[in-house]
C-alpha cells in the first residue's frame, strides 16, 4: 500500500490508459478502477473523478472478499 499510494499521489492521471501505464492490471469495474496489491493478496477498489484528479478509495479486500463480489455495490455494479 505505501508503494502504491507513494506512486499515485504524485499521478497526474487523466483516464484509464494513463493509470494503466502505472498499474497495467488495473482494471474498470462499474464506477470503480481495481489495483492488484501486494502480488494479488489484496485488491483495492477506488473511484477516481480525473477532471479534478480526486481518488476515493472504496474497498480494501482481501483476494476471497473480493471474488465474494458484495463491494461491487460501492461501485455502480
């Protein structure tokens, strides 16, 4: 975690494709961009507004929280 957000508060990410070039497994579910963490232990949901370059971070699981699929409700899904 403190890699990731050490790498996404400097971000100046307009869209998927530019966070893509940090994480290149981040995924877009519902209203959501999914971040693989700590070698796919954990995934971090977070709601991101780029026009004001605003990250909200919605969920923190688990690998089997997440495959349960309960967040995607905090997503739009």
């Amino acid at each position: 975690m403190r890699d990731w957000f050490k790498i996404t508060s400097k971000a100046q990410w307009n869209n998927l494709a530019d966070t893509r070039r940090d994480y290149p497994h981040a995924d877009l579910v519902g209203a959501c961009t999914v971040f693989n963490i700590a070698g796919n232990k954990y995934r971090l949901a977070i709601g991101i507004i780029y026009s004001i370059k605003r990250i909200y971070v919605r969920n923190l699981l688990t690998h089997s929280e997440y495959s349960k699929g309960t967040w995607k409700k905090d997503c739009g899904g």
